[in-house]
C-alpha cells in the first residue's frame, strides 16, 4: 500500500551529493510547502528529456506560487544523482536526492520492480508536501508514464 494524502512524510536515509551528506525526507520537509518528484532513474531517456527538465523550466513559476522547494528522488547513488543534476542545470533548483537501498521508495509504497533498470527503482510520481504532510500525490498509472507527474500538472495543484 502506498502512503496517501493526510500522511506524514516517513523518515529514512537519503543522500544530497555524496554519500557522506546524509538528509532525513522527514526533517528537510517539516517546514513549508515543497514538490518531491521521483523518477525511475538518473539519466534515463524520459527523465532526462521531459521529467527533470520541466522541474528545472518551470523553477521560477513554481517558487512564485509558493513553494519552497522542490527535490528529485531515485534509487540512484548520491554521485549520479548529483551528475545528473548538473548535467541538466538543476544546481541551485532541484535538490538531487538518492535513495540508494530503495529504503524511502519502498517507506513509501512506490517501489517497483524493474529489471530492465537493475530491479528495485520508484515508481514515477510527484507530491506536494506541506509542513511535512502529503497534501497532494500524483502517481503514474503504469509507474513509468510522463503525465499526471509532470511540473505542469503538479502545478495546478499548488
């Protein structure tokens, strides 16, 4: 079963740039209004192209309807993760998050298998979060699809 709207963020171990800077989902979220977007996988061709990169143009519009911040997850490494970021102009916008065991992702419900992808990754989904509750969540129907995800749609909500 997967977390839904009124729940608390759960608390586990995710990584911000290095595996050495550890960040708590349910501490980093307690306070304010943020977007958590998750993808299958850093650098995969439909993160790459639409999902991260809708995030990263739609930054600015996002802020200005009130949200503080808004953070990727995927089961990835913490070094991905920030390469990725980088690669596609995220520094600054999007915190880059890893959740290298799957240990979030799977607190969460969202966890699938996919083989194609090295087995356990997220599902893909975006939620908003507020003063460390989900408000909002947006799964995709398959777990891998680019709709009801995506900045735009998530935006209409916020």
């Amino acid at each position: 079963m997967s977390i839904e709207p009124g729940q608390p963020i759960p608390s586990a171990t995710l990584h911000e740039g290095t595996p050495a800077n550890a960040v708590d989902p349910a501490a980093i979220f307690a306070k304010g209004k943020h977007i958590l977007f998750a993808v299958p996988g850093a650098y995969t061709p439909g993160c790459s192209k639409t999902h991260l990169p809708g995030y990263v143009d739609g930054y600015a519009g996002l802020k200005a309807r009130g949200v503080d911040s808004i953070a990727c997850v995927a089961v990835n490494d913490a070094f991905v993760m920030s390469a990725w970021g980088e690669a596609q102009g995220a520094t600054g916008k999007i915190r880059m998050l890893a959740d290298p065991s799957a240990a979030f992702t799977r607190a969460l419900g969202l966890d699938v298998n996919a083989a194609s992808l090295g087995g356990t990754r997220s599902k893909r989904y975006a939620m908003i979060i507020e003063d460390g509750v989900v408000k909002h969540l947006q799964v995709e129907p398959d777990g891998f699809g680019l709709s009801c995800s995506l900045a735009p749609s998530i935006a209409d909500l916020v």
